[in-house]
C-alpha cells in the first residue's frame, strides 16, 4: 500500500464546483469527503506544514506562526535558513516527532515535490530530505536532496520565473515532476505534492474574481493528471490518493494596524526585542505580543487598550505559574492546542467585519497587513479560514461522505497506522477509523460540546470546539459585546462580532 497527498493550498471545500473543479468534484463523488475537516490554529501555512508532517497542534511541533519571535528575534517562517536557528537539520526547530522521520526510520521513503515557500516545504518534509530521500523544491530543485533520481531530472527542466503570481507554470512543474520521477523510480510509500494555488492568487484577488476562478480551475487540471495516472494505474497498484487542504480563506473587509494603535497609546512596540521596545508584536489575522521579561503589568495594560476596539476578538494568553492565564479575562493557550514554550504572551484574533459593501460578502474579517481589501486572508478562528478540504480514495478507504469531526492533524496517523508503523508519542492527531474499509469500527461515539468561555463585565468570548473520541476539534469563535466600545461607529451593530 503506499499514499499520494496532494495539497491544494488554501482551497476552502465550498469552492468545489462541477464547472470549475470537475476532477475534484469527481474524485468526491467516487471516493470519501470529510465534510467536517479542519485546519489547525493558527490556521497558516506554516503552521499547517508542521501539523501535516507531525500530526500535532502547535502545542507539539513549536511552530506557532508563520512568524513568531525566539530569544527576542522575528523569525520568518518562510526562510529555512530562519527556522534552522531554532535548531539544526537533526533536530529541534520541530519539537515534534515528523512521519518522515518515522518512515526514515522504518527504512521507508517519502518523496516530496512542493511549490510553497522554502520554510514550508522544509517543515512539511521534514525528517524525510535530512534522510535522503527524494525532495524536489520547485524553486531550487537541488536545495533539498542529492538523491540520485533528482540530479538526474532537475537539469531537464529550466528556471522558473522568479515570484510568479499567479503561480500557474510553478503549479505545473509540481506535476511534471512527479511524472518525470516516475518514469525513473519506484513510487516510495508515502508522496506529499503540495501545490501553492489558489492560495496565491486568493491573496491577490480574493475568491470570487474572475482571475482567482481561473486559476482554480487550472489547479483542478493539474490534479486532474494525477487523477488521471490513478485511475489509470496507481489505483490497480494498491496507491490510496488524498486530496486535501491545510486551511481556507475568510475575505479581508476592514484594515486596521495594531502596531500604530498601541504606538499612539504610549506603548514602546516593535517587530523585535530591542533596547528601546518594551514588546515585540507579530500581526496578521492573529496578533502576537511578547513583553521584555514577561511583564504581566504591561500586558495588562496593552490587553485593556486593546480590549475596547471593535477589532479585537478572542484573546488567549499563556499560562501563570499558578496554571491559570497570565491575563484576566483571557482564555488559556491550551485552549486552542496552542501552549509551547515560543507562544507570545499574548495572543487575539481579529474580529470578523461587516463587508464595506453592504452584502458583498459574508466572510468580511478585520486584518493587519499588506493585503488589499477584498483579497483572501487566512490565519484566525473563523469557520471560513479553518474548514479544509479532505477527500480520501483508494482500496482503503470506505466511500461516501464522513461527517465526524476530522482535522489536519488526522492524516499521518491515519497514514502510519494504514502501513502498519507505530505512531509517536507527541502525535495529537488520532486513525480515522471511520473512514477505513476493512478496519473502521461500528461503535457510537457522541460529538461532544466542549467550547469554552471568558467574560468580563463588557464582552464575552467563546471558542467553539468539539470533543470526539478524546480529541478536540475547532470550529470557530465568537465575540459578544456586552457593552457597546468606545469607539464603534452609532451605526455599527455591536451586538455580536465574531473572532
């Protein structure tokens, strides 16, 4: 038995059409959707590459965003090189044990073709290339490996255009890779393609532009070749394809910078812990903050400032010697599988947002960053940012529609179990038992409600989680607002605003 994994970067299952997906569209219909699967938090591709390969949330693999601060630095999540001050190439930027490090171990092979950043495909592959296995990074195709199969093929090909956006001809040399690896080797038990469309192009244009559908459905094509081989013969080889996502899009409605708020506020604030700055701040869809020396007073006073905007949303901080959070009115970290030792000391989601065009869009989310309004953005606790596309094919697997609980983190294990290798100790995820042919029990098992809730005089916060066979699933969160902020709009309506 051996799997292929297709990554379909930011693809939200809603997306799907018959029009513009057909061979996704037909791969769910003769195979399994989880119709419940979800991304990891932060939902950023960063932090999916490490849930993917590890099994694990952020509490596990230590990669708690696609740029997050260590020993008073930013490290850019993008940049291997980056990461590698975390640790070595032997270990400890991931503090989690990886699938191709258990495969490397077992004498199996992963082979690895992505189009993301560098960072991301180290993190998605680790474990694999350190051990020599075939890992070809479209960008650099010699970065990564000496193996004997990459030197031979990667001459073949000719330079890609640098950035290309949208990555249409990077897509395609994901693909052409693979078919040109096959024609010299053996397929190994496990193959992560990862393809860095639409997410590209979502951040460009947003979901509904006419650009985005178009390259949406040039990823569909591209999957359609590998569809096409499976169908053809991987199926009949005993080869199990899953097509999947590692997080959605919500769409940017209101701009804002966090950074400039609590510079006008008085606070010294930057990007990094230098001797004029007195907290390090990260922002996205998720805002990170670090304060010199873990100074509960100051972020006390930041986390009121912040508390009375219209923006702010659910707030998390890390925990207190004493366990409880280091911030009143704060859920802890661990709430959102998102305690480690590199978490910021305190951490909120952007609010959604009412669209700037009365019904333009549904999905409007309060974002700090480069992007335009109306592109796609990704990172917070929105259903539309965490719900992931999965669809599972192949002798293993049952056929129809799951509609328990799944997530990212759900896939090596299902993966390792599937080719009979033990699954490490630091794997949060769990064998999706429900959707194996011949091993998925019959048992009930209930979904549970196990959200989670903070309130003060002024807002509540709630986390909307579910526990299914002892694992918690994340669906979303909200925001109500008990007393109207100081500075909402009168016309605004306070009522609820959800993280």
């Amino acid at each position: 038995m051996k799997f292929v994994i297709v990554v379909l970067d930011g693809l939200r299952p809603d997306q799907l059409d018959e029009a513009v997906t057909p061979n996704l569209a037909e791969l769910s219909k003769i195979g399994l959707r989880l119709a419940r699967h979800t991304s990891s938090f932060p939902s950023e591709t960063r932090v999916s590459s490490a849930a993917l390969s590890t099994g694990g949330h952020s509490s596990a693999h230590g990669i708690i965003g696609n740029r997050f601060l260590a020993n008073g630095r930013s490290i850019d999540g993008s940049s291997l090189s980056a990461l590698l001050t975390l640790g070595s190439e032997r270990g400890g930027v991931l503090t989690a044990t990886t699938i191709g490090e258990v495969l490397a171990a077992h004498g199996r092979a992963m082979l690895s073709i992505g189009s993301q950043s560098q960072g991301s495909f180290g993190l998605s592959s680790w474990g694999s290339w350190q051990a020599g296995a075939p890992a070809f990074w479209v960008h650099d195709p010699s970065k990564f490996s000496n193996n004997a199969a990459l030197r031979r093929i990667a001459p073949t090909f000719p330079m890609l255009t640098p950035d290309e956006a949208p990555a249409r001809a990077t897509i395609e040399r994901v693909v052409d890779l693979f078919f040109s690896f096959l024609k010299e080797e053996a397929l190994p038990e496990v193959s992560l393609l990862w393809l860095s469309e639409p997410d590209i192009t979502y951040h460009m244009f947003g979901l509904q532009h006419p650009t985005a559908r178009e390259v949406l459905h040039e990823v569909d094509r591209q999957f359609g070749r590998i569809f096409a081989w499976w169908s053809e013969k991987g199926e009949q080889e005993e080869v199990q394809l899953i097509a999947a996502s590692d997080h959605g899009h919500a769409i940017i409605g209101e701009k804002i910078s966090v950074l400039d708020h609590l510079q006008r506020s008085g606070f010294k604030v930057g990007a990094e812990l230098t001797p004029d700055v007195d907290a390090a701040i990260t922002a996205q869809r998720v805002v990170n903050i670090w304060a010199r020396d873990r100074d509960d007073h100051l972020l006390t006073e930041m986390y009121h400032s912040l508390s009375e905007e219209p923006w702010f949303g659910v707030a998390f901080s890390r925990k207190a010697s004493d366990g409880a959070p280091l911030i009143a009115d704060t859920l802890p970290l661990s709430a959102v599988m998102a305690e480690h030792h590199r978490s910021a000391d305190l951490s909120f989601v952007l609010a959604d947002c009412g669209p700037p065009v009365r019904d333009a869009w549904s999905d409007g989310v309060y974002y700090d960053g480069a992007y335009p309004i109306g592109a796609g953005m990704h990172g917070g606790l929105s259903a539309h940012e965490l719900s992931s596309l999965c669809i599972l094919a192949g002798s293993a697997f049952r056929s129809g529609v799951v509609d328990t609980p799944t997530s990212i983190v759900d896939l090596a294990p299902t993966i390792l179990s599937s080719l009979g290798l033990p699954l490490p100790s630091t794997m949060h995820g769990r064998v999706i038992e429900e959707t194996l042919q011949h091993r998925g029990d019959s048992g009930q098992y209930n979904v549970e409600d196990a959200s989670v809730s903070i309130a003060s005089s002024r807002r509540r916060a709630t986390v909307f989680r579910e526990r299914y066979r002892q694992r918690l699933y994340l669906k979303g969160a909200a925001v109500t607002r008990l007393v109207r902020p100081k500075h909402d709009r009168p016309d605004a309506n306070p009522a609820q605003l959800k993280a």
